[in-house]
C-alpha cells in the first residue's frame, strides 16, 4: 500500500473551519480513498490517499 500527502494544513486552524477534513471529503468525492492523519512532530493534519502498489514489470 502506498500513501501520497495530498495537503498538509495546520493544526492551529480557525474556529469552525475543517479545511482538511473537507479537503479528504472533496478527494473522496472523486473517488480516492482519502483520509485526514495528524503529524504530531511538526502540529500539522495531512490528507492522505493510500493506493494500491503496481508491481514492477519483469523484463523477459
């Protein structure tokens, strides 16, 4: 499984306003399976899509 940081947003956010939550709602829309993860070490959410790993193609 492979994840992409899609946008970071800080976590000290004005009140009432969920731009990351909306943001993953947005990429959910458009079918990617989006998610909001909290960086601890840097006080900031991240929306995340995880997808599937391609396997490399064999050269024959």
């Amino acid at each position: 499984m492979l994840r992409t940081v899609m946008e970071k947003f800080p976590a000290g956010g004005p009140r009432g306003s969920w731009p990351a939550e909306e943001m993953a709602r947005a990429c959910r829309d458009e079918g990617m399976a989006a998610k909001v993860v909290m960086d601890l070490e840097n006080d900031a959410f991240l929306v995340v899509v995880e997808r599937e790993a391609v396997p490399a193609a064999t050269v024959g």
